[in-house]
C-alpha cells in the first residue's frame, strides 16, 4: 500500500516535471523575452567563474591536447595558418570587382565592408556538448555593442553570425553549420545565389539555390574554377566578405538550376581570433527576385517573370 | 542545507563541463556530467527526489546549450525517474554497478535528448553519429561514475530544507 502510494506520488511529480518542461519549451520556441533573459541573466553571473575556472583548468586541457593532439606544434600551426588565411583573404578580395559592388551596396545601403566598425574578439572554447559542433564562444558581448545577426569573420573572410548575447560573451554559429544560409555572389559572373554549407563535408558551401544554369553550354558563362565568392550586397551580412573560391559547377537534378561547389576560405575549425563586424542586420531581408528557374519554360529567361509573393527563405 | 549542498555539485558539474570538457574529448566527445549528475540523482535518491534534481540539472545545462530551454530537464528526469523506479534489491551500491548504470542513464539520456529535439523541430540531432556519440559518453561517464558518487552522496545526506529527506542507499 504504502509502495503503491510512494509510486503514484513519483509519477506525478515527474508528470508535474514533463509538463513544467513542454511549458518551457514552448515559451523558448516562441521567443518569450523574459526566458531568454533569465538565461542571459545566469550566463552573465556565471560567467566570472567559467572565466576563471577556465584559466585554472587550461593546463589540463593543454596537457590532454598536447598527448592527444599533438599540440607542440599547435602554436607554429596557428602562426602559419593565420597568415596564409589572410593572404588568401586579400586576394580574393582584390578579385571582387569593385563597380558592381558599389552599385550593389548603393542599392541595399550597406557600407563597405572595409570601412565597417568591428570589434576584435578572442574565442573563449568551442562547442560545449555533444551536438553543437558549429557554434564557438566569443568574449565580446551587448557592453562592447554585439547583437545576435552581426557578421563575424577573419582576415580570411566569413566565419559565421552572431546567434546568442550576453553581457560579456556572444555565441556564434559557425558557416560549416548546414542550417546557416548566406547570400553569396559569384564574383566571376556575378550572379547572386543562396548558399549553406554541405553536411558531412568540411570546408565545403553549396550555393544551390537562386542560379540558373546558362541556356546554352558556352563554358564562359559559367564561373571559373578557382574564382571568388564574396558575400552578396543583398545578404544580411555586409557586402564583399569573402566566403571562398569555386570548387565545382553543375547543373542541378532539375537541369535549369546551377549548383556550385565552394571551397571555404577560413579554417572554422580552429579559431583563435576573430572579428565582429558591428553592423546591425536588416530587419527583415528578401532575396532579390529569385524565380525558381524550374517555373520557367524553357527558353524563357526568369529574370522577365514577375515574383510570385514573398520569396522563400532568405539569409536567415 | 542539502538544497545548498546539491546546488554546489551543480555549479562544479556546470563549470567543470564548461572549461575542463570542452578540450578534454575522446574521439570528439565530451562526457555529459550533468546527465551523470541526474543518473546518480536518480540512483541515489529515488525516483520522485531523484528525478527533480534531474530535471535541475537539465535545466541548468540547456542555459548553455542551443536547444530550447527545457530539452535536456526532461530527458534528464524521464531517465532519473526510470532508474530511481528500478526494484532496490536488484543493485547494490558497488563500484562496477554504479558504473554501469551511468553507462545505461547516460546512453538512454542523449537518446533521449536528440528524440526529443527533433520532435520539437531541432535538426541535425538524430543522425549517424548520434549511436557513437551516445555510446562513449556513456562509457565516459561510467568511468568518471565512482568518482561522481562520492560528492552526490554528500549532497543527499543530512536533513532536507525542501520536500522530504532522501532515502540514500547505503
């Protein structure tokens, strides 16, 4: 009797728990102010004592990464890397041709991004579980002006978007993540798609969505291995970030689609030193008229069809 | 003073998992101690206590994770309840019992949290890796579990400044 009574209590409770818990999830799906500053909230007092816990730990993290990592090395490694991104990172920029981007950034407003305001960042750790392996922690937060949205990037180029402030730190989802969606433009052709990286490939972007295939086989109306791809004026993110060089084009399953490989410029991977570009995102961004090529019959050129209501999607 | 007490392995779980975790990986994968944290609640102090602090647990390590608020509590307590339910005499407080019921509590816990992740519109959660990933936390966690024990026996002892005392094993 009394066992019986013992379980039916304990069920309840994890009854009342469960139901606490889809409470929870749903006012965080849905943005509830109050729950997400509640989280900033303990992040922020905590954060003093992950901070130095952190330093008091480093040598535990150093010493399993040099037996198990060959960290000796690391330090070289970075140096190098480091400058050859940014090498990389000025020659792609130099490719972008500079007229048509300033007939783009006139168009969205958006200023150059080499006059643009950043803030320079150290990466405190890297993803913290076991499913979050695209995502890093900055230690510049709201106090140094950082909001959720703003582009972070390398000398080498794009890193990823701002997704999470506190007070002191940022979150920021790196572009490896598959579920980040940038709007880039093919400096060779300078056709503008929409592009995210390709799961199971590090280091790879896809631009799969917003370019159509060249009527004909003229290969000079594809973009050329090894060309640049920079961030397109129409993204959220300032123009002229560059993403990387194009791997490989082919025409899409749908055959009037183009769908390019790019190689990533910057190595996510390992991450020291990074910038935000204090750049407040758009409200609300649309892809420039971006007519699924499929709805066109052949020989008609999509560009001349009107959109159909809001298009899909967007850099977010 | 057990409420402050639990509160404290918490707090060390948490910063632990936050600094020493985040470099520490075997093949890429961290141990979850929060979720050894809500087994051996579960284990130690029965289902109903067992799954509340859980749920504490889950809830304070999805504060830093990217999922919603909420995912990992559940998890956290379905898992604890689960084991806390278990008939008394079928384990006694040893060391290889303890390990392996981390192992078990830690590989249903991220199971757990991926399934429900993705049932509420969280993607990238279940996958191919999510077998292995499941798998060496939980052997991760079943080595760290003798050690974990000592201070969560220590945070349930004493009397209880909320709800009833917790009937640890011995």
């Amino acid at each position: 009797m009394a066992l019986a009574q013992r379980t039916g209590r304990s069920r309840h409770r994890l009854v009342l728990l469960a139901l606490t818990a889809i409470t929870l999830l749903t006012v965080d799906l849905n943005g509830f102010g109050p729950i997400e500053s509640a989280q900033r909230v303990v992040r922020d007092v905590l954060h003093p004592v992950t901070s130095l816990a952190a330093t008091v730990f480093s040598p535990v993290g150093d010493a399993w990464n040099s037996v198990f990592n060959y960290g000796d090395l690391e330090a070289e490694n970075d140096a190098l890397r480091a400058e050859l991104e940014a090498m990389q990172g000025a020659i792609i920029r130099g490719e972008a041709d500079t007229e048509t981007l300033r007939r783009l950034l006139a168009a969205t407003e958006l200023p150059y991004v080499d006059d643009v305001e950043r803030v320079a960042a150290n990466v405190v750790r890297g993803s913290v579980g076991n499913f979050d392996d695209h995502v890093i922690t900055i230690d510049r937060g709201s106090r140094e002006g950082v909001a959720e949205g703003m582009a972070v990037v390398t000398g080498a180029g794009m890193v990823g978007r701002v997704e999470r402030v506190d007070n002191a730190t940022a979150t920021v989802q790196l572009i490896s993540d598959a579920a980040l969606f940038i709007g880039a433009r093919l400096v060779a052709t300078d056709d503008v798609g929409l592009g995210h990286a390709l799961p199971g490939e590090s280091g790879v972007f896809v631009i799969d969505r917003g370019l159509d295939y060249p009527d004909t086989d003229d290969p000079a109306l594809l973009p050329e291995i090894g060309t640049a791809v920079v961030t397109a004026g129409v993204s959220s993110y300032p123009a002229d970030i560059p993403i990387g060089t194009v791997r490989a084009v082919e025409r899409s399953s749908d055959e009037a689609s183009m769908r390019v490989e790019v190689e990533l410029s910057t190595d996510v991977d390992d991450l020291h030193f990074v910038s935000v570009l204090l750049v407040d995102p758009p409200e609300e961004f649309q892809l420039d008229p971006v007519v699924p090529a499929t709805d066109a019959g052949l020989g008609v050129d999509p560009d001349l069809l009107e959109p159909e209501g809001e298009t899909e999607g967007g850099d977010e | 003073m057990t409420f402050l007490k639990i509160g404290a392995v918490l707090l060390v779980s948490i910063v632990v998992q936050l600094t020493v975790f985040v470099d520490v990986r075997v093949a890429d994968v961290a141990p979850e101690l929060l979720a050894l944290v809500a087994v051996l609640a579960g284990f130690l102090a029965g289902p109903e206590r067992g799954s509340t602090i859980a749920f504490g647990a889950g809830l304070l390590w999805d504060i830093w994770l990217p999922t919603p608020l909420g995912l990992a509590a559940m998890a956290f307590a379905t898992v604890a309840f689960a084991i806390g339910s278990i008939e008394a005499g079928l384990f006694n407080d040893t060391r290889g019992q303890v390990s392996a019921l981390a192992f078990l509590g830690t590989f249903a816990s991220v199971l757990g949290y991926a399934l429900l992740g993705e049932v509420v519109g969280q993607r990238g959660l279940v996958d191919i890796e999510l077998l292995r990933v499941a798998l060496i936390a939980g052997l991760l966690n079943a080595a760290i579990a003798p050690v974990m024990v000592r201070p969560m026996r220590w945070a349930l002892r004493g009397p209880m400044t909320f709800g009833r005392p917790a009937p640890t094993r011995a």
